[in-house]
C-alpha cells in the first residue's frame, strides 16, 4: 500500500514538472523579441567613391648627358628648384676642346686651299679667253675650285659638330622644376646610354594625379552623359587623401580618361590635375582621389539593417502583425555614413528592421 502511494505521488510530481516545462516553452514561444524598426523614405544623398592615386608632376623630364665623359661638376643639390637652361652639371671638357682647335684649324686649312684654288681658276679663265690655255686646263681649275669649296663647307659642319658637342659638356635643365636624385658623383664616367639618368627635373607647380574607375563605373557615366568626353567634363571637383590620411587643401579636375581599357584590372585611368603652390605634392607619392557623387531621391536604409551573405544583402521587412520577414536588396557599395543606399528591392514606406537585423529569424515577431 506505501508503494502504491510511492508510486502515484511520484507519477504526480513528473507530470507536474512535465506541465511547468511546457507551459514555460509555450510562454517563451508567445514572448516578444523586440527590434527597433524604420519607415524607409527617399531623399538626395552624396556619395563618396575613393580610388588609389600616383602622383605624377606635369612634366617629369629625366636628364641624360648628349656626351660621354668624366662628371667634373654638380652645380644643383637634391630637390633644388631650377630654371629653364640652368646648368646643373659640367663633364670634363678638354677632350672636346681639343676636338674643336683641330676642327678650327682644318677650317682656316681648307679656306686657304679654296682662295688657292680660286686665283688658280680666275688665272686659267683670262687665259682661256685669250685662247692660251685648253678648255681642259679651264675646267681641271674650274673642278679644283668646286673641291676646295666643298672641302671648306665638311670643315665647316665639323667644326659646328665639335662646337656642339663641347657646348653639351655643360648639362642644362630642360625646364623649370625641382631637382631629384643625384646617383651619380664627381668623377663617375657618364654618357648617353647609361642605365640611370643623371636625374630628373619634375616641374610641380602642376600635379598630375591618376586613377582608375571600373569599366563599368565609366561606363555608367558616359551613358548618362552621351560620350566619354562629356562624362570628363561633367565630373565634379575632386579632393586628394594624402598617404597620413589627410586631405589636400585644394580641390582638382578630372581632365582625361584614357581611350583604352586595362585588360589586366578591366578599369579605364584618368586623370586629375591639381595646383600645387607650396609643393606639398612631390613626384612619385601615393594616394586616394576622392570623388563625390550625387544621387538624387533614393531610397536609403540603416547599415544596421542589412545582412550581408557573401555577395548578396538582404533587409527584414515587418508587416502589420509585427513579423519580420527577408527581402533581397541591390544597394550601391559606398555607404552614406550609417546609411546604404537601396536601388532595387524596397520602396519608400516599407517598415523594416533598423538595428540588429543579423539577430532575426525567418518569419519571427519583431513588434507587438
């Protein structure tokens, strides 16, 4: 009889236990995860597209020697600004001095066998009038005459060459500009075909800075404006992040795109000029060209309330009764602060999930 009751006492005490349990899961099922939720709506934002940049100075012009010789002088130091016909490096000049002097001399020798040759014709013509002399004799003067003339103007082109050739003993910079690097020392045997310039003058006043933009970037943008010249043209100012994160202070203009397209990286280089008064830009840095786009009344959503699996974004859309359920969405790369911009997939009105939307289910409750 203790057993019995044992028995129906315990029976008692499991299927109360088994009646909490599942009143407590029904209770936590009907429970209310709550989301903060949002009205999309449509309004004008502004983008803001970063591309990597070289920067390039207008003209970045690499000096080669015209001659071959021993570097006795170098008149400019590293980034020195220079002018126009400055020189900046003497090679050793006797060598060519000397080629000169023989050059003058063989001149005034060759002058002295034409004015020879000349009394020599002159003679033979009287004589020839006078029928003392042969037309032969005539003519042998006449063709001396001719030779020493020709001879006179080889001496002449000779000396211009060696002329020439001392005067670019002295190297002279082919532009304004900033000096670079000085590989080469005093003494150090330089010519034409050397590997390695004697350095390069960068005129900076002016920077070049390019780009890239995807093909289809570019392609977006000719359509919109009718031709890839209009595109340029139609670009807006653009700013330059500098390597430590900063922003240059003066904006600049897009001026060209390249015809051709990038086959390796499927992207078209353009390229944006910037003024550059205080020389803050040098030759050969890196960066970002940051470019804003405007997109007028879009549809813009919480980045808190996209999902984002692999390639594809998703938000939670929630309907009368408060569940939420996934919608697919195309939104545009750049983000708007703490903001996408929606171009396919929701219209303004919609309510979704604004914040924690990796936390929702399929088809949970959301809103009471």
């Amino acid at each position: 009889m203790r057993k019995s009751t044992q028995i129906l006492m315990l029976s008692a005490f499991v299927l109360t236990a088994m009646m909490s349990s599942c009143g407590g899961k029904q209770q936590q099922q009907e429970s209310v995860v709550k989301f903060k939720t949002t009205k999309v709506s449509k309004k004008d934002v502004t983008l803001e597209s970063k591309y990597s940049a070289t920067i390039r100075g207008r003209q970045d012009i690499e000096v080669y020697p015209q001659v071959s010789g021993t570097l006795k002088k170098l008149l400019v130091t590293e980034g020195q600004k220079v002018s126009k016909g400055q020189a900046l490096f003497i090679i050793d000049q006797v060598p060519f001095q000397a080629a000169l002097n023989t050059a003058e001399a063989a001149l005034k020798a060759a002058q002295a066998q034409q004015a020879t040759a000349q009394l020599t014709y002159e003679s033979r013509k009287q004589l020839y009038d006078q029928q003392v002399v042969s037309e032969f004799d005539m003519q042998t003067a006449q063709n001396a005459l001719l030779s020493a003339k020709a001879q006179v103007a080889q001496a002449q082109a000779q000396v211009v060459n060696a002329r020439n050739s001392l005067s670019y003993t002295v190297v002279k910079s082919p532009s304004n500009g900033v000096i670079g690097t000085l590989p080469y020392r005093q003494g150090a045997l330089v010519g034409p075909s050397m590997p390695v310039s004697l350095t390069t003058v960068s005129d900076n006043q002016q920077m070049y800075v390019y780009f890239s933009m995807s093909e289809s970037q570019f392609l977006e943008l000719t359509r919109k404006a009718g031709s890839a010249e209009q595109a340029v043209a139609q670009m807006p100012s653009v700013q330059l992040q500098l390597v430590d994160g900063s922003i240059y202070e003066i904006t600049g203009v897009v001026e060209t795109a390249s015809g051709v397209v990038d086959r390796s990286t499927g992207s078209v280089q353009l390229r944006a000029v910037f003024d550059n008064p205080q020389h803050m830009l040098h030759s050969g840095s890196t960066g970002n060209v940051i470019m804003p786009v405007t997109y007028k009344d879009v549809v813009t959503v919480p980045a808190a309330g996209v999902v984002q699996t692999q390639d594809k974004h998703k938000v939670y859309i929630v309907d009368k009764d408060g569940v939420a359920h996934s919608k697919l969405v195309t939104i545009l790369p750049q983000n708007y602060g703490t903001e996408f911009v929606v171009t396919e997939g929701l219209t303004a009105g919609t309510e979704v999930v604004a914040e924690g939307a990796s936390m929702v289910k399929e088809d949970q409750k959301v809103k009471e």
